[in-house]
C-alpha cells in the first residue's frame, strides 16, 4: 500500500516519539481492520497534529498529558509518559502537570494517572526505585 505524504511524515515524529519498536510493533501486528486505524491515527495524529509549527513536540506531550487525564485513559497516558520524557518533559513537570489536571479532573482521575505515570517513571529510572 502507497501512503500519503502526511502519513510518512506523521511515522516519522511517531516513531521519534514513541520509539520504534513501539510503533513497528503495532504496524506489524495489524491486520487488515486495525490497519484502517494505524493509517488514520499515523496520518492524522502524528502526521497533521505533530507536525504543524504552532506547538514544540514537548508542550504536545504535556497538552497529551492533561488530556489524557482528563478522559480517564490510564494506558493511553503510559505511553505518553515514556514519549513526553524522550521530548524533554521533567518528571518534576509531568508531576505538576497531573497535579494541575487533578484539580480540574477530579481525584478519581488524577489517582489513574499518577499511578500510571509512576509505574513508566519507575521502569524507565526516571525516579529512584523506593517505598
């Protein structure tokens, strides 16, 4: 399959940010109806969003953080977490980040997201290993 200019260039920033494996993986596994989604969110997301010239890649990771948040996708804010470290985000300002989104969000949210937050930061030696 051909793809689009705005694919090639959203695989690109998708996999700077994500990591290629990550990516490859997903391409790999797809079949031919999760393929329809791996065309549109490259395209899309990575491709349109990603690459406009308004936002640096470091303020998108932390817009994606609090969004994530705020819908409540625990999973989703796991990758995003391990992404916005490769983009330059602290850990102190991922944590201020979660802390803002939980006033607006709510506990409950805020809660998911620390700890999934913790969990990548943990495995990616961002924060020292402890209680």
């Amino acid at each position: 399959m051909s793809h689009s200019d705005q694919f090639n260039k959203g695989l690109e920033v998708r996999r700077k940010v994500l990591g290629p494996d990550y990516v490859d993986g997903s391409l790999a596994k797809a079949d031919d109806f999760m393929m329809a989604f791996q065309n549109i969110t490259t395209e899309w997301c990575w491709g349109y969003a990603w690459t406009r010239p308004g936002l640096d890649h470091k303020t998108r990771s932390m817009l994606n953080l609090a969004m994530l948040t705020a819908l409540g996708k625990p999973a989703e804010l796991k990758l995003h977490v391990k992404g916005a470290l490769t983009n330059g985000v602290t850990v102190d300002e991922i944590k201020e980040i979660l802390l803002h989104a939980t006033v607006y969000c709510g506990i409950p949210a805020g809660l998911d997201a620390f700890k999934a937050a913790h969990e990548v930061l943990k495995a990616e030696g961002a924060v020292p290993p402890g209680k």
